[in-house]
C-alpha cells in the first residue's frame, strides 16, 4: 500500500530540519516500546529503525494535519484527541500519545501514538484517519511508512511523455460533416447520419443499443435528450440518469436519482440538474439535485421548489442557466436567487430583491437578467433589465393596463423584446406592444411596436441578423383563426441601427407560427395539428388551435415563396442546427392514454430548407425526434465575417469537393452491391454443387428419376406491337 504524507507537517519542517525532528521523535517513541520506564533508558537516536520489530511497529502511528495550536491551548488539544484514541482502544489496553512542540511551545502539526494491542491500532487507523477537527482533516499513517518517505530520492526520475488521448472522444462526431438526430419509439432508441450531400438525404443508423440488446435488455425505456452542445445523449430510466458520448456512445456517466423525471445541462455542459417529484404529503431535501458532470458528484440539493405558492413556481425548468454556465437563479417571491458555480452558494449571501416578480431570463451571452413584473394597486408594470453581479440596473420601463408579458432574446443578446399583451379599460379589448431594447447600443435604449390586433407568434432573426416575424389578427378577443398576416421588421443594424422599419407583410396565410431558419433568411410558416395536446388537457383548460399540418417555406431576401406542402396531423417541427433541414413530426406522449385515431400517422419527414421532401419515416407508437445541437463556433464574428466575403470565390471549390466525395459514397456503394451480388452468385453455386451430390445418391438409390431434358419443347413465341403509327398525304 502507498502512502502520501501531506499537511501542516510538511509545511512547517524545512529539509534538513524535518529529518532531524523526525529521528529525534523516533528515539522517543522506541521508549514507549519497552518493558521499561523511558526515562530509566538510554535510546540512541540513530539507531536504525529496521531493528525495531515489525510486532511493534505495527502498533505505532503518525498523526498529521493537526491543528497548529499556542502553548496555553497545548493541554486541552491533546486532551481531546486522548479522549478519540481511548474509543478506539475497546479493550482498554492502554497508549501512549506524544504531540511534539517546537521551542515556543507551539504544536507543529503532527504527533505519534502507541498502542499495547495492534487491534487498537487498526481501529484508529480507520475511525481516526479523515476525522474533521474543526478546519483540519487529520490523517493517520502506519509509523512503519516513515521510513520509507525518509529515504526517497530528492532527484526527479525521467517520465515518458504522456500520450494524449481524448478518452471517449466526445466531439468525434464533429469531424463528419453530417448531422445526427436520435428517435425514440416504442422500446426502441436508434441515433441516425443525414446525408446532405446526396439527393434523398440518406440515413445510416450510427447506434441503436446494440450492446444492450446482446444481453437482451433496452437501451432506452423512459425519454431522451442531447446536451446543449451535443456532447452527450441522456436516457432517463427509474434509478436515474445515464449519460452516453463518443463514437460509439460509450457510458459517461450515471447519476442516481429515483424516479427523476426531468433534467436541464448548464449551457458548459460542466453541471446537470436533475428533478424527481416528491411526495406531496411529505417533504423531500433532495427533490432537486445539482450535479457536477465530471465527477459524478452531487454539489447542491434542493426541495420540491412546487411547494411555493408564488406564481410559476410548478412551471419547469425551475432553475435558469447563464450564457457560460457560471451561474444559475430561480424565481422567488420578491425575488432572484442567483447561484454561483464556483461555490454553489447565493451570490453576496442574498437574493436580488425583485417586486413581485413573474417571470425572468437571463441574455444569451452576457451575465445579464431580464425580468417582469405585474401591476400592483397603483403601481406600474416594470421590464426591468440588470446585472445579478454587480446589482446595477441597466434600463427598466414602466408599463400599464398589462394582462401579460413575454420575454424575447434574440440568440446573441443583441436585442431583446418585451410582448406586452394589453388591456383596454373596461378589459373587454385585447393589443399587443412590442418593446424592443437594443443592448448594444450606450443607455440600452428602446423602441414601440404597437398592434391593435392580437399575436399568436413573434421570431427573431438569428445572429447576425437583426430582423424579426410577427403572426398576427384582427382578432378582438384575442384568439386564433385558421388564416393570419406575418409582418417582417428590419431593425436596421446591431449597433445604431436606424428606427425599425416594416420590410413586408404576408397576408391571409394559414399559419399560426413563425420559425426562422439558424442559418438566417429563410422562414417557415406552419398550422400544427394539436389535437393530441388538447385531449391530454384536464377540463376547462383553454384549448389551443387545431390546425392542419401545412407548412410555407419563404426566403425573406428573395422575397419569394418557395414551397408548400402539408404533413397530416403535424403536431411538431424542427430545424436542424445548420439549416439545411428541417424535420416536421407526427407523434404521441409517451405516458397516458392516447387515442388510436391520434397514432395512425405516427413518423417524421424531412425536407430541405427550400421545402422539398427527402424521406419519409412512419414509425409506430413514435415519441421522440431530436437534432444532434451543435456548439458554437470557436472564430469571432469578424472572422466569420471574413468568411462570407470570400463565400462567393470558395463555393465552386467546395462544389467540386463535394461532387467528389458523393462520388467516392456512389462508387463504395455500388461496390457493396458487386460485392454482395458476388457472395450471393458463389453461396448459390456452392448450394447448387451440394444439391447435384445429393441428386447423384437419390438417383442411384432409385429415389427419383433422372431427368430428360430432351423431353421438353422449348416455345418461342414472337409478341409485335404497334408503338406508333403516322400517316401521311403523297402528292
């Protein structure tokens, strides 16, 4: 076994010093391992310590990481650390305990004991060692270990250079220029390639459980998800957590949590919190669980937070992540915890004091919360932006006659929206304002949009641009009808853009929502049917609108409509990270009754973004569809900038490229197939040459009669047809 001395020992003893305090305790404690009185013995101190006997030595042990205590406060440390030795020698048989001092009288940190039983030793050994002191962390060590340390080489041997390696190679997947999405349906789980290069967009199966399945168990038999970044694919099951990552989606990790039901990564993927639902009736501590990724390790715990009876307190997540994972806040009531990661403890010791707060969200990007308050007697609503850090307000606004409220960052942080849902005054009549803030612009200032009709769905467009989509009708009560007007808004630029401007309006389109394109530009309208979401909704709750699965792709620059279509009984659709896809789905929950009716179109299609159809998936008793995300890029914006410039000068390089490596793809396919064409033409051979044996012994065993191939007529019959016939006047 190995040994490692560490603390206050090796910190107070210099080199020369620490050897000679060290022998010098050691001739005192051999007093200690004799019939005799020490002080009736005279003990040479250099004596070597391979003479003692290895009986004796076994009871004797180094005490470290004592406290570092005064000369007046010597007697009652060494009177509390008797007072643990004596329980571990049960059968009172007795020790002696030596706490060396140096010449002020001051303990220096570590001390020897002696036991009369080896038992006893063993004992303290493992009650002893790791006992926290207060502050100290005392570590016990067998006294027989000394010498070995002692007489270590001051010289640092050569080392080999470590050879890196990525272990599981969690971003291996980066380096294919494909995407990934994972499904799930009835007991399966299988994780996919889309091919963007070829025509139909073809799958391979990169994983499916195979493993699991060898030993006749499922992968997957509750939900899954990614990790922000992609790194890792979570499966839920009723223990806990698994976390699954690299080529061939080893195990990287389980955390056990009972019964959990939901679970949220840090946007660093460095910390993951789980929630499993308590009993109501009694209260749990750990309902809420904070982990840290890596290490596997529980760092925070918390109560079920739907015990508070504020507003949105049952609504998931119920913690918010910042940008970088470095802190994560929940709502209280008149208030903010902000936590920090570094310590897991409540930033300045306190919550941010937040009137009557209702929901918040941090920035994409900068440590930057975003909140809302309801009106309250006499006072005001209030959009109130600040930094949770440093506790400064940036810009706040008051707002009045407010049904609601709902908080829109565009993904970089560049802007943000505050919907204002209003209210006339006899609250009869429903409009809508639009607060747009710009936070890169000095004072953060803002902009209203205002709209007497109602909105059912409001998009920014993603960095770097600064265009936003708004669904809306001329609806008074505030409703949903089967045909809507998009308006697109330009909001000029990121910094000092010019007053915002109405670029277009799209009338009488059947939609209901607005999705933009990651990629920017492109737009895609769409009707879902909710249908299965509104029978799964308890009695008197407001049901949604039931569209009709069609969707519109349109290119805002272009200006032009590229495609419809319609998916029947499209409950859901979703881009893929580069923009290139887009998935529309056709699923069922995957707990409770669901009618059948609801479950006979279950599958997904994909489309391209220019709104053409690449395959087609029916799956039965299907849940789950999920893009692989990606992270973000690692070049600054004026690098990226530099790109698209050169775009125009590089994409017939890359054309070319790419023709190529579908070539290569076509060329190794079309070899699979010769290939197997070749195995199958010699297995029947080899059947064929099996078969003429065996028709050999059944004909000479009077079994069956050889054939006679003279006694078949072979037919030819001659079949003409008319294709086409023209006739022609002849002067």
């Amino acid at each position: 076994m190995k040994y490692i001395i560490s603390g206050e020992y090796s910190k107070k003893m210099g080199k020369g010093k620490k050897n000679q305090q060290f022998d010098l305790h050691a001739a005192e404690l051999e007093g200690y391992m004799s019939d005799d009185e020490p002080s009736e013995r005279k003990v040479d101190d250099k004596a070597p310590m391979e003479e003692l006997k290895k009986a004796e030595m076994a009871k004797a042990l180094l005490f470290d990481n004592l406290p570092v205590t005064t000369s007046d406060k010597v007697e009652k440390l060494q009177s509390r650390l008797e007072e643990m030795l004596r329980q571990c020698d049960e059968h009172n048989s007795g020790f002696k305990f030596q706490l060396p001092v140096d010449a002020e009288g001051s303990t220096v940190g570590f001390g020897f004991v002696y036991f009369n039983m080896e038992e006893a030793a063993r004992t303290c050994m493992k009650l002893v060692n790791g006992f926290k002191l207060g502050k100290y962390e005392i570590k016990v060590y067998p006294y027989a270990a000394l010498d070995t340390y002692l007489n270590l080489s001051q010289e640092m041997p050569p080392q080999p250079a470590p050879q890196y390696s990525d272990g599981l190679e969690l971003e291996s997947w980066l380096y294919d220029g494909r995407e990934q999405f994972v499904v799930r349906h009835g007991a399966e789980t299988a994780i996919h390639w889309v091919d963007s290069l070829a025509q139909s967009a073809e799958m391979e199966v990169v994983y499916d459980g195979e493993r699991d399945k060898k030993q006749g168990k499922a992968w997957c038999r509750k939900q899954v998800m990614w990790s922000p970044n992609g790194k890792y694919l979570t499966t839920f099951h009723n223990q806990g957590i698994v976390i699954w990552g690299g080529k061939d989606f080893q195990r990287a990790g389980n955390f056990a949590h009972p019964m959990v039901s939901h679970a949220q990564f840090s946007p660093c993927e460095r910390f993951l919190i789980t929630f499993a639902e308590d009993d109501m009736d009694e209260e749990q501590t750990e309902s809420l669980i904070v982990w840290n990724v890596r290490s596997q390790t529980k760092v925070k715990a918390f109560s079920d937070p739907r015990r508070e009876t504020r507003p949105g307190s049952s609504d998931w997540p119920f913690m918010r992540w910042s940008f970088d994972g470095s802190y994560f806040a929940r709502a209280i009531e008149n208030g903010i915890s902000v936590f920090s990661t570094a310590t897991m403890k409540l930033v300045d010791g306190k919550p941010v004091a937040a009137r009557g707060i209702s929901s918040f969200e941090w920035s994409p990007s900068d440590n930057v919360i975003a909140y809302w308050c309801p009106e309250e007697g006499d006072v005001p609503a209030k959009v109130v932006i600040f930094d949770p850090i440093t506790k400064k307000e940036i810009r706040s606004k008051n707002l009045f006659n407010v049904s609601t409220v709902k908080l829109h960052w565009q993904n970089q942080g560049d802007f943000l929206c505050a919907q204002v849902t209003r209210h006339s005054k006899t609250k009869k009549t429903l409009f809508t304002n639009f607060e747009i803030f710009r936070m890169r612009d000095a004072g953060c200032p803002n902009e209203t949009l205002s709209t007497m009709e109602t909105v059912s769905s409001f998009a920014f467009e993603p960095h770097p641009g600064f265009r936003f989509a708004v669904v809306h009708s001329e609806l008074p009560d505030g409703g949903v009808k089967a045909k809507m007007n998009v308006s697109l808004y330009s909001l000029g630029a990121v910094h000092g853009g010019v007053k915002m401007e109405l670029i277009q309006t799209l009338e009488q389109r059947v939609c209901q929502e607005v999705s933009w394109s990651p990629a920017g530009g492109v737009i895609v309208l769409a009707s879902l049917d909710l249908s299965v979401q509104a029978s799964q909704l308890p009695p008197g709750a407001p049901q949604p609108f039931i569209g009709n699965g069609s969707f519109e792709f349109y290119d805002v620059d272009a200006k032009q409509s590229l495609a419809h279509f319609e998916h029947y009984m499209c409950s859901e659709y979703k881009w893929d990270p580069s923009g290139r896809f887009v998935a529309t789905i056709v699923s069922q929950p995957m707990f409770g009754d669901v009618a059948v009716k609801y479950t006979l179109e279950n599958g997904f299609k994909l489309w391209s973004f220019q709104g053409q159809k690449l395959q087609e998936e029916p799956l039965q008793d299907f849940y789950q569809f999920f893009w692989r995300p990606r992270p973000k890029p690692l070049l600054s914006e004026e690098e990226m900038e530099e790109i698209r410039k050169k775009l125009p000068q590089t994409i017939k390089r890359f054309e070319k490229r790419d023709a190529m490596q579908q070539k290569i793809k076509t060329a190794a396919k079309n070899e699979k197939k010769v290939r197997l064409l070749r195995e199958f033409r010699n297995m029947m051979s080899e059947r064929h040459q099996i078969f003429v044996g065996y028709q050999r012994k059944r004909i000479a065993a009077g079994l069956v009669k050889p054939s006679d191939e003279k006694a078949f007529t072979e037919i030819v019959e001659k079949v003409e047809e008319l294709v086409s016939e023209k006739v022609e006047a002849v002067n």
